[in-house]
C-alpha cells in the first residue's frame, strides 16, 4: 500500500512539473530559460511588444512562444527551409494577439505554411499576402508582408490580421480552446462593429482602411492590427469601440511601455 501511495505521489509529481502551468510559472520566475540567446535576441530586436513588457511578463511571453512553436508545424513553401528566427516572430505574433489569454495556443491551426512573397490561393483563385483555412486548419503567410508589418506602425500589419482571424475562428471551433471570449462582450462588440461599418462605408469614418468594411471577421481583423500599432488613435478615434477590444483580448496595448 505504501509503495502505490508513493509511486502515485511520484506520477502525481511528473504531472504537475510537465504541466503547461507549472511550465509558465518557472519561466515567470526566471528558473528555466524557454529560448536560446539567439532567439530572445530576435525577439529584442523585431518585436517592439515583447520590449514593451516588463521582465516577468517578457519571460512568460517568451515560454508561450516556446510553446506556440513546439506546437505548430511549419511548412516552408517556394523557399527552402524557415530559419529558427521566423519560427520565433511568426509564434511571437501569435502569443501577442493571445497574451490575455493563458491557454489559448490556437490549437486548431496546427500548420503554419509560409510562402516568400505572396502566393496564389487555390481557394478563390487570386493571389493572397495571407489566408486562414479552419477546414484545413492551416495559416498561411507571405514572409515579405509579415516583415513589413513589423517593421512599421501603420495599422497594417499582416501577421496580426491573420492571427485575429484564427483567434476569432479558435474561439468557435469546438476543441479544449473552445469559447474562451465572453459571449456577452462580443455582442456588444457586434453592435458596435455594426455602427463603425457603416461610418466608414457611408465615409464618415476614416481612421480603419475600407477593406475593414468588407466583412465582420475583415473588421476585426483590421481592428486588432490597430489596437495593438495604433492604440491611442484608436481610442480617441472610438474609445467604446477601444474598451471592448480590451475586454475580448483581455489586455490593453496603452498599458504598455
């Protein structure tokens, strides 16, 4: 009886120190490295929202790029190999647009193919910077585009705009990811959405691009690219619009830096 009372204490104990939890919490606490240098060197140099945080939360945002990359497969396309450093970039955008949220990895989108330029899409026929196909659960990205989304703060920035689509779809899609995004907030997102779409159609507002008026999910989409390049001209320009975004994120870019 003792011996299966100490073996279950032992399994008990792998679990727990295996567990993504645990995991995070020793990377916060600064008791396991998640990147090597190199890696933690990119992440310094190209990505202005890690710079932003403080240490402990650049530590665990670190470990959930670990993690995002562990997780996903990638798939280089017309190019030979995808380097460690997009790897770390393509995940960290991913972590970014999710950071509110602990266990959100976009679990469903297994496959991250990349392309060098942009590519022509099976789907509709024409040539895409990126796309995100549920069905197939697979993010596709133009390398070209996603470095210059991050290179300026423009509100155009393509790795976010397809992240907020797989976010959107992630929250929908039944697996342990499932509705993660309270239901009451994102109808008063809706609503508003609703009122902002027609501003900019009508031409009375001109702060998101007109393709944001394109579609709902195109209006996130281009939402999100702002809230995190553009966070205070956001919110003057809407700030319920803005407050909302905070809530269905859980964060707020204006905390930062």
């Amino acid at each position: 009886m003792l011996w299966f009372l100490l073996i279950a204490v032992v399994v008990f104990g792998i679990v727990v120190y295996r567990s993504h939890s645990f995991q995070q919490y020793l990377a916060a606490e600064g008791a396991k490295p998640s990147l090597t240098k190199d890696e933690l060197y990119s992440l310094q140099k190209h990505f202005a929202f890690y710079r932003d945080l403080p240490p402990k939360s650049q530590r665990i945002f670190a470990y959930r790029v670990s993690r995002f990359k562990k997780l996903t497969d990638f798939v280089p396309r017309q190019m030979d190999r995808i380097t460690s450093e997009m790897e770390v970039l393509i995940s960290a955008s991913a972590v970014q647009i999710a950071f509110g949220y602990d266990d959100v990895f976009l679990a469903h989108f297994e496959r991250i193919i990349v392309y060098p330029d942009h590519f022509f899409s099976n789907a509709d026929q024409r040539y895409h910077k990126g796309e995100v196909n549920p069905a197939m659960g697979v993010i596709v990205i133009s390398w070209k585009h996603f470095v210059e989304g991050y290179a300026h703060d423009e509100g155009l920035n393509l790795g976010l705009h397809e992240m907020a689509h797989a976010l959107q779809l992630e929250n929908i899609i039944m697996n342990d990811e499932f509705d993660f995004m309270d239901s009451g907030t994102i109808k008063v997102w809706q609503n508003l959405a609703i009122q902002e779409i027609e501003r900019i159609k009508s031409g009375e507002a001109t702060f998101f691009r007109e393709y944001a008026a394109t579609n709902h999910a195109e209006f996130f989409a281009v939402a999100v690219e702002n809230f995190f390049e553009r966070p205070k001209e956001f919110s003057t320009h809407n700030y319920a619009l803005y407050k909302t975004l905070t809530e269905l994120l859980q964060q707020d870019p204006l905390l930062l830096g």
